[in-house]
C-alpha cells in the first residue's frame, strides 16, 4: 500500500527553534525554544526579532510557554529545556 503525503502539509511553514536569553541564572545564559505548531517561513524574522527582546527568569520546564500568541499568530513559543 502506497502512503499518501498529508495534504493539510503546506512547505512554507515549519517549525521555528531558536535561543531566548534566561536572566537570574549560574548554569546558563540562554535557553532553547521552539514554536508549538509550524509558522509560515516569512514570519521568522520578526518571530526572531520579538524573541531577542525577551528575557526569562528560571525555573524552566519543558513545555512551558514562553510568549503566547507570538505576532498574533495563535502559536505559542514553548521551552524545549529545563532549567
């Protein structure tokens, strides 16, 4: 049997990962993140640019939500690390 490709895929969103600065931290300076669902490529830029201006302060949990709802977007930008 032949598996077909899912047809709600669209190739110019993906997941967006990035680093976001942790602050009132010895272990590290920064944190790993990435969005909850896949975002259209064109918006990786300004994601990038709302993200450098924020700073989170520990505990970090995986899951946790660091920026709800980035550019009006309904994608949440999750922690993909514990600190």
């Amino acid at each position: 049997m032949i598996e077909q490709p899912d047809c709600n895929l669209n190739e110019n969103e993906a997941i967006l990962t990035t680093l976001v600065r942790v602050k009132g931290s010895n272990l590290c300076n920064v944190v790993s993140v990435k969005t909850s669902r896949p975002i259209d490529r064109k918006l990786w830029i300004e994601c990038s640019k709302a993200l450098s201006r924020i700073h989170v302060g520990p505990p970090l949990r995986i899951g946790d939500v660091v920026c709800k709802n980035i550019l009006n977007t309904g994608v949440d930008i999750i922690c993909t690390k514990n600190i």
